[in-house]
C-alpha cells in the first residue's frame, strides 16, 4: 500500500520540472493524478511516460474557462478530488527600473490570479481530508536582485496558505506550501539565457550560497509534497515546508 492508494490527484503544470516529478512520485504512491500543461506536444509526451495511472488536460491556469472545463473533467471521470498540487507559474527578472506593466501583470496573472481561482474553483470536489499544497520559493522571505516582482507573488502565496487554512477551518481539507530553494528544472533555465554557459554560471552563483554544496533535483521536491498530500502530516496545516539544502535558513 502506498501512501496516496485509492487518492485522486491533480498537478498544475504538471508536464515537467517539479510538477512531472511529483506526478511521478504520487503514482508510485498508488495515486491517479491529473495533470495540466499549456503546451499540448508537452502535457502528451508527459502523460506518455507517467502511463495509465495520468491524464493530461490541456490549460492555462490564469484562464477561468480552461479551470472550469478541467474541473468539470475531473468531475465526470472521477467524480472528486483527494490533492491538489497549484504547481503552474513562473517568472523572469526584472530590476527595479526596468519592470513593465506586462513584466507585473502576466507574473501575477500565472502566480496569484492562477493560483486562486484553481484553488477556489477545486473546493466543490475536494472533501474531509483533503490536501492542498501550494509551490512557493524561499524568495518569498529572501530578497534577491531583479526578482521582486516574482517574489512578491510568492509572497502571497505563502500567505494565502494561512488566510485558507483560517477560512477552511472545520472542513478536514489541509493548506500547506512548498518552498523550494534553487532546483535543476526547465524553469530555472528559463530565467539565464539560454546556454548551457549561462545556465552554470547561475547555479555556480546559486550553489557558493547553499550550505549542501548543489542544487536540489525535481524529485526532492517531489518527496516533500508527498509528505504534505499524505496521511503523514495529518496534523500540518497553514505550514511552509522549505526545501532548500538551507540556502535561506543561514
């Protein structure tokens, strides 16, 4: 018996980095999970490799329509939900004095109207016992150049965790956040520019900042939001799990 058998999960941006790691892990913990992606040749070769126990839906988080068409999809070929994993965003620098109004709008638009209306609109399916974990960053708490717009939607992230568990209160439905710390994945390429070069002399930067001496993997995270799905943190609610090999903890 695996720690999610029987669960039916759903994982926002699930086609790769974390969010196609923790599909995986859930799987191996006897979980169904769905998963969302933008980009359709993406989500199929994901779904391709999670197997029989993964669906992918096509959709964009900061689009209303596409979270009621997923959910209704959810509703007719499961009927509910156990977990959910508000895994879709992202970011790109942008120094103070360079941030545009397009820079702030589609940050915020991926990371906070996304994440809120994918929560909201999950409540209907999830019952007692449910789970929901939030991916935040440890730039929530920690300033870093360039970043602030990015931070600051992390930053609601975090709180929305406690101002959901307050408002679930009595319900049996968990909010806990994930914060991961510099980690291998498609995203963080995203933010260099683009070369294999680039890339090492980021996480080289990165890597002289955290006490374990590297980079986390995908799959690190992944465990943590198992934890946090499971029955082994039945007692953890409105709490931020940081996973960072103690980047932002010294």
């Amino acid at each position: 018996m695996g720690k999610l058998t029987g669960k039916i999960a759903l994982v926002t941006g699930g086609s790769e980095g974390i969010g196609f790691a923790t599909a995986q892990e859930f799987i191996k913990e006897g979980a169904f999970v769905f998963i969302t992606g933008r980009r359709k040749p993406t989500l199929d070769a994901a779904v391709a490799k999670l197997g029989t126990s993964a669906l992918g839906i096509q959709a964009d988080s900061a689009k209303l329509d596409d979270l009621d068409r997923l959910y209704a999809e959810i509703k007719q070929k499961k009927g509910k939900l156990d977990v959910l994993f508000v895994n879709a965003g992202g970011g790109e620098f942008a120094p103070l004095g360079q941030i545009t109004e397009e820079h702030y709008d589609q940050t915020f638009a991926k990371n906070v109207k996304g994440l809120v209306f994918t929560v909201q609109k999950a409540l209907p399916l999830l019952g007692k016992g449910g789970s929901i974990i939030l991916n935040a960053s440890i730039v929530a708490t920690k300033g870093m150049p360039a970043f602030s717009v990015y931070s600051a939607t992390k930053a609601a992230v975090r709180n929305f965790a406690r101002g959901w568990t307050a408002d679930l209160k009595g319900t049996g439905i968990r909010v806990n956040v994930v914060s991961p710390g510099p980690i291998d994945t498609p995203g963080l390429r995203g933010v260099t520019d683009g070369t294999d070069e680039g890339y090492k002399q980021f996480t080289d930067a990165m890597t002289a900042s955290v006490p374990l001496g590297r980079v986390g993997q995908p799959e690190e995270i992944a465990k943590a939001v198992v934890y946090l799905a499971s029955e082994d943190s039945s007692f953890v609610a409105g709490f931020d799990l940081v996973v960072d090999g103690g980047f932002a903890q010294i």
